[in-house]
C-alpha cells in the first residue's frame, strides 16, 4: 500500500497519463518552493534586512517543503505523490553530501547501529505503517454504508469518511515527513559505524566523503567496475 501511495501505479495508459499530469505538478511545486526560499536578486542591506523580517518565515518553510523533493541536479526523477517525493529526496540526500547508496548501504547500516538507535528507527518506521493502515481502514469504512438505510444517512457516513480519510492522509504525510528527518539524522550521526563495521577507512574529511561513500557503496553491491577512475583496491582495516 505504501509502495501506492508513492506513486507506483503500474503501465497502463491512464496510469501513464496521470503519472505525467502528477510529476509536472511536482516540478512546478518545488520550482515554486525554491524561488520562494531566497530573496530577490539585488536585495542588501535595509532592504534585504526588511525582506528577512516580513518574508524569512514564510521563506524557511519553502526550504523545509523544498527539501522534500530531490533537487533538479540529482540522478532521480519525481514521483507523482508528495509521499514518494519525500522518500526519494533521503535516497538523494545521502548519495549528494555521503556518496552511499541507500538502496545497498540501507540495510547494513541498520545493523550496524546501537540498539538505541536501531530501536528509534524501527519505532519511527512502525508509526508510519500504523497510519498506512489507519488510512486503509479509513477507507474501507466508506463500504458500510450500503448497509444504511435511506441516501441522507448514506450520504452523510460517505461524507465523514472522506473527511477521516483526508485527516489520515495528512497523518500520514507527517508520519513519513518526520521519518525521513530521522533517517537523515540517523545517517549523519552515525554513519561511521558503516565503515567501521565493513573495515573500510572512513573518510578523513569532507572532501573525501563522496568519493569514500561511493567506494563503500561499491563494495558492498559487489560492483567493482563502478569505482571512480583511477582507484586503487579497497583496503580492509577489521581493527577499526
């Protein structure tokens, strides 16, 4: 259900037509959230001052939205829903500061962690799941009302289940929002325990993050032939 609610929808050619209808809107989204987040070319000093005071809020939410979206120069496309967006922007994320990609680091990582935090991950994606199916069976409620006699009070249970539905929906959205935070937390925090638990170096500075993180990453999917050019065989230190 939740792979649906991303925006998986299959080939077909209504699918195909709403998908491109969907993913336009995104694109249009996130190019609005972005020229909202930054002041105007040649905006300083009072003026730039002023624009902070009256537009900065209104300007930090158009960065936390925006950051729900992978950014144009990423290797990903959009997904025609903003929960699927907002789940691929943390795959995007962490293959633009890190170099790791989460569909083969993802796994290992977690087993990796403390218990504390394996425990906080878990819990967070346990409360997703929980409005997942607190959507499903929002939905289903509508199917009770062939059972009611008369169209008013039909009508009247559709009406308060489409009204429950929207309110899971938007629970939902939180739920994978504040998950995906997590998640990115988690990995900044905590990534070093990946290395160290593969025996790979960790990365001695920011500069080198991307290209350690796409070594790891390599290793790990077993494709050697997608290191970067010119790299030597990956070292293993398991006293790390």
């Amino acid at each position: 259900m939740l792979e649906v609610l991303a925006g998986r929808w299959g080939t077909s050619r209504p699918a195909l037509a709403y998908t491109r209808r969907r993913i336009a809107r995104h694109r249009a989204r996130r190019a609005a959230f972005a020229r909202r987040s930054e002041p105007s070319a040649g905006l300083s000093g009072d003026a730039l001052a002023a624009w902070q005071v009256q537009i900065g809020r209104h300007a930090a939410r158009s960065r936390a939205a925006s950051a729900r979206y992978p950014r144009p120069r990423d290797p990903v496309r959009l997904l025609p829903t903003a929960l699927g967006n907002a789940l691929i922007s943390v795959s995007a994320e962490t293959r633009r500061k890190y170099g790791l990609e989460l569909s083969v680091c993802w796994d290992p990582f977690v087993k990796a962690l403390e218990a504390p935090d394996r425990d906080d991950l878990t819990a967070a994606a346990t409360r997703v799941f929980a409005r997942v199916q607190a959507l499903m069976c929002s939905a289903a409620t509508t199917l009770w009302a062939v059972l009611l006699p008369g169209w008013w009070p039909r009508l009247f249970w559709i009406t308060m289940c489409v009204l429950l539905v929207g309110a899971a929906h938007r629970a939902l959205r939180a739920g994978v929002d504040a998950y995906c935070r997590h998640a990115g937390d988690i990995f900044a925090l905590h990534r070093v325990r990946l290395y160290r638990a593969l025996g790979i170096t960790p990365p001695a500075s920011s500069a080198q993050e991307v290209t350690s993180g796409e070594i790891l990453s390599a290793a790990l999917s077993l494709s050697l032939s997608t290191l970067p050019n010119g790299s030597t065989p990956i070292p293993y230190d398991w006293s790390l």
